[in-house]
C-alpha cells in the first residue's frame, strides 16, 4: 500500500507554502530508502517534481502546475517503485 494516499498528497501540496512548508517527500520507512519523489513549491507559484530511484539508477525532473496531477503521478510512480523494489526483495532471498 502506497502511503500516503492521493487524496491526502493533494492536500500536503496544496498546502504547500514560501518561505516555510516549502516540500513534501514521499519514500518508504526504511532506515535507508532507495527511492523517492519530491514535490517542492517554486516562488514564482510552480512545483518542481522530483523522482529518483538510485537501485535503478533513475532519475527524473519535472515542473508542473497543477496539483491534482502531480498528486496523481506522484502516487502512481511511488506504488511501482514500490512494487519493483518488493519484486527484487523477493527474487534476492535464497531458496531452501
């Protein structure tokens, strides 16, 4: 399960506000995760978005304006990382 949900990633963005609550991160709780996705609020009103995943050397970077949206893919990205990440867990323990 992908916390936190859409709905409640809407609100932590639009909430999001200069010069104090400027981002939200979403990652597992691990001690030490191998990916995220970062929303930040830009000062002329934009987010910038941020997607790394360092397991699979990928990285990506995006500007956009509209909340509902980066919501939406934000919760779609974080829930295959997830998976993927839970996919390799899987294949990397030994067979007995």
């Amino acid at each position: 399960m992908v916390e936190p949900p859409e709905d409640a990633l809407y609100e932590m963005i639009t909430e999001l506000a200069l010069p104090d609550n400027t981002f939200v991160i979403v990652e597992p709780d691990e001690d030490d995760p191998t990916w995220f996705a970062s929303v930040a609020r830009l000062d002329d009103g934009t987010y910038e978005v941020e997607y790394r995943d360092t397991l699979h050397r990928y990285h990506r970077l995006d500007t956009a304006t509209d909340p509902s949206r980066i919501a939406s893919d934000v919760t779609i990205w974080t829930a295959q990382a997830s998976r993927a990440h839970a996919a390799l867990s899987r294949d990397s323990l030994p067979d007995f």
